[in-house]
C-alpha cells in the first residue's frame, strides 16, 4: 500500500521553464527592437522585467514538486517528505507505529514510533485528513 501526497500545483517546473523561454524571447524581441529603433532605454527595462519574473518563477518551481509519500513494505511503514530540495526518509516497524489523528480535523496526523514522530498531510485537504488517517492506521494493523 501506498499514498502520494502533493502539493496542488497547475504547473509544473518544466512547464513553467518553457513559458518563461517563450515570455523572455518576446520580451527581448520587443527591446531588441526598439534599441534598434532609438529607444534604448526599453531593453535594459525589459531585461531588469525578466530578472524579477525569474526571480519569482524559481520559488515557485522550489516549492512545486513538495510532498509526502507513505508505503508499508513488509513489516515496515516508510514516510518520505520532500521539501524544496530536502528529502527526509524515516522508517518505522510497523509493529511498534501509533497513528495518531487526535484534536479537531485539521490537524496534522501524526506518525509515532520507536521515538521518532513525523507529521503528515499537509497536502491533504482538511476535512479528508481523518480518512487519510484511518486508512493509515488499518495499513499498520494488517499482517
């Protein structure tokens, strides 16, 4: 068994890499143009425009592959969570994990056992992280 949970994204880095190859060749062509023209204070305008749009399309792509994954494998239960361009990886025997969804339904589910404690769902609306933990926790009991 096995879940993924991810960020809600609409575009993906490689998307968004070609959308700005296709934005700073416009707006180069467009400088270029009126360089060519006399006005070359639009080029230098145009360049200062794509550094701030690079700028903004990197968090963005950082940030857009983050996510969970969780899979029992034999008697163990691993959780791997990606951050930006950090990767944590914790096993649990599954003999010895807690689940533990406790407070309102919004809160994260906790992963406890062996005296490591991980939190998950963050990629998981509110009101399905209740099931989400549920499905965990028959996961772990199966033999």
């Amino acid at each position: 068994m096995s879940w993924e949970l991810r960020r809600n994204v609409a575009v993906t880095p490689r998307q968004l890499a070609t959308c700005f190859a296709l934005l700073a060749g416009v707006s180069l062509g467009i400088g270029l143009v009126f360089w060519w023209q006399g006005a070359v204070y639009v080029l230098p305008f145009a360049c200062v425009e794509l550094l701030a749009l690079a700028a903004a399309f990197l968090v963005y792509a950082r940030h857009a592959l983050d996510g969970e994954r969780i899979w029992v494998q034999g008697g163990v239960l691993v959780v791997e969570s990606r951050r930006a361009a950090a990767t944590v990886r914790r096993e649990f025997q599954r003999a010895w994990v807690r689940v533990e969804s406790s407070g309102p339904s919004s809160a994260l589910i906790e992963i406890c056992g062996q005296g490591q404690r991980v939190q998950v769902g963050r990629f998981v609306r509110s009101d399905l992280r209740r099931s989400l933990a549920k499905e965990l926790q028959r996961a772990v009991a199966m033999s």
